[in-house]
C-alpha cells in the first residue's frame, strides 16, 4: 500500500516544482513582470539630439513645410469689408440690359448698369435725338428739355439705372420706347463706359442702407429702403419669371392699387413632409398654401409681409423661406 502512495507522489513532483519557479518570480519586489513605468520614475532629460555638420542638407527636410507667406502692412482700426453677394433667386432670373417697369400710370426703364454709364448715354441720346436740352444737372440725375423731362436715379438691385421721362409729371410712352431701342442698341458701349468720364460722379444717388429681415411677433417681415410703388414694381417683374411652377409656387394676382400679390407656395417643408409620407405610404396630399404679399407704404420706404389667406396660418419658417425669395429680387 505504502508503495503505491509513493509512486502517485513521484508524479506530482515536476508539477510542483513547475509551480515553485513560476511563484518564485512573484516574491521579488518588482514583481516577475517587468514594470516599464518604473523606468520613467527617476528619469532625467537627455540632450537634444544633434545631426553632424556634415550631413546632407537634401536628405534632411522638415516633414510638412509651411511655405513663407509675404508680409502684409498692418491697417489701423477696422476694415470696412463688403461681403460677397450671394447667389439668389433673383440673379438667377433672366435679365435683359434694358427692361420696363410700371405700375399704374407709371412708367419707367431699368438699365443693368451704373448711373455713371447710363448718365453718359442719355446725354448722348439728347444729341442724337436734336433735343434742346434746357437744363442739365448731373449731382441730381436730372436732364430737361422742351419735350420731356429725364430723371435718373440708382436702382433697386445693386449696379442698376432707374430712367424716366416724363412731361407735367405723366409718363411719356413714346419716349420711354425709344429710349429703349437706343439704349439696347448701344449696350456694349454703355457698359463699357467709365463712370469717371461724366460729371455724375461728382455725386452718386445710390441707397446703400441694406434689405432688413426682421422679426415681426411671431412672423417675419423685410425693411426695405425704397418707396412701395418701385418696390412693387421690381417684385412683379421678378415674379411672373419665377413663380410659374404650378403646384410649387404660382403668381395668382396682381394688387398694384394695393402694392399687394396673391401667391400659391409649397414651402420646403411641406414638399420634405410629403417626400416622407410616400416613404411610409401615408396620406400625401399636401398643397401649395395661398398668401398674400403686402408691401406697405413708410414714407421713402417700406416693409414686406406675407400671410396666409386662410387657417392655418403659415410656420415662422416658411414665412421666413418665402420672404428671402422675394426680397432677393431686391438684391
């Protein structure tokens, strides 16, 4: 008996003695694993690392060179910076050198041009047509004759003319038309002209206060720096190009006793709820809404709204998206 026990002891030998040196490196402080944080416990610096003299410049180059950039003079005080005109729906349209414009018994030229340029051709205009030109006052825009009076003065949207002609304060049909063909006929030199070439530029008539699109109570509304007649006049020209999409966005009537539009929109939102109501196969009858434009006389300027015909009235944010469309035709 007592030898069989001592033969199961003998096997159990090597696997203690296994264990004994696998536990042994246990017992040591550090422990049998070699904890490298120890070795950065009393670190001390070492001196930067030196590439000899005579090494090969062309070998050696900074990872990401940053090229050297010409100083610039340093500006006291602040910059007066314009920003960059943004793209619009209203540059978008198409535009002619020379259109018309009226509202009511009005009538009157918008030129894509400068008043500098535009000024010089109405007076050549005056020569050519044998006018006898009676006063003539550049600072002001204003050229008579004994058969009309021409006004000049800056448009609404940026680098424009706005002419009339006019005799006992009525529109001249007649002379507006030819105005017109003249001007068409010679845009390439009136665009070509030098503003600094006539005495127009001892005076520029430009409104450079901005569109303000402000909040409104629980709405939205847009300062405009320019009487109601011209504002309405400018947004109908624009509007019967843009608004001609039936179902998304359509011009319904004309108001100009009331500077007023009635318009049919979808806004943005309504066509993405839509695009996610064919998603899940849900009700997808979703309409264009019907809204009034309103510009409303302030005196030289005036103020756009837009509201709903009827319930319910229209989120902040579509009345929001709809007003920016219109007033960039302003721009």
């Amino acid at each position: 008996m007592s030898s069989v026990l001592g033969k199961h002891a003998l096997k159990w030998i090597p696997l203690a003695l296994a264990g004994a040196v696998t536990l042994a490196g246990c017992a040591r402080d550090e422990g049998f694993y070699d904890d490298r944080n120890l070795d950065y416990a009393d670190v001390e610096p070492a001196s930067p690392l030196v590439l000899p003299e005579t090494r090969d410049t062309q070998r050696y180059r900074d990872a990401l060179p940053v090229p050297e950039a010409a100083s610039q003079p340093r500006r006291d005080g602040v910059a007066e910076v314009r920003p960059p005109q943004p793209l619009t729906v209203g540059q978008s349209t198409e535009i002619d050198y020379v259109e018309g414009r009226e509202i009511g018994d009005q009538r009157w030229l918008v030129v894509a041009a400068d008043p500098g340029s535009v000024w010089t051709q109405l007076e050549s205009f005056a020569r050519q047509r044998g006018l006898d030109v009676q006063e003539s006052r550049a600072s002001d825009g204003v050229l008579v004759t004994s058969q009309a009076e021409f006004r000049l003065q800056s448009g609404l949207r940026e680098g424009s003319s706005e002419v009339r002609c006019e005799r006992g304060g009525q529109s001249m049909a007649s002379c507006l038309d030819a105005l017109q063909t003249y001007l068409s006929a010679n845009a390439a030199a009136s665009q070509t002209a030098s503003a600094t070439a006539s005495s127009w530029s001892a005076q520029r008539l430009e409104n450079n206060d901005p569109l303000s699109l402000r909040q409104d109570g629980d709405g939205w509304e847009v300062a405009i720096p320019y009487a109601a007649d011209r504002v309405w006049a400018e947004i109908h020209h624009y509007l019967a190009q843009d608004f001609d999409q039936t179902d998304e966005r359509e011009l319904l009537a004309a108001e100009p006793d009331n500077y007023a539009f009635l318009v049919s929109y979808l806004s943005r939102e309504q066509r993405d709820r839509s695009l996610l109501q064919v998603v899940l196969f849900t009700d997808t009858n979703e309409q264009a809404r019907e809204v009034r434009l309103v510009v409303e006389p302030r005196g030289d300027q005036s103020v756009l709204r837009a509201r709903a015909t009827g319930e319910p009235p229209l989120s902040e944010n579509a009345e929001r998206e709809l007003l920016e469309r219109v007033a960039s035709y302003l721009r």
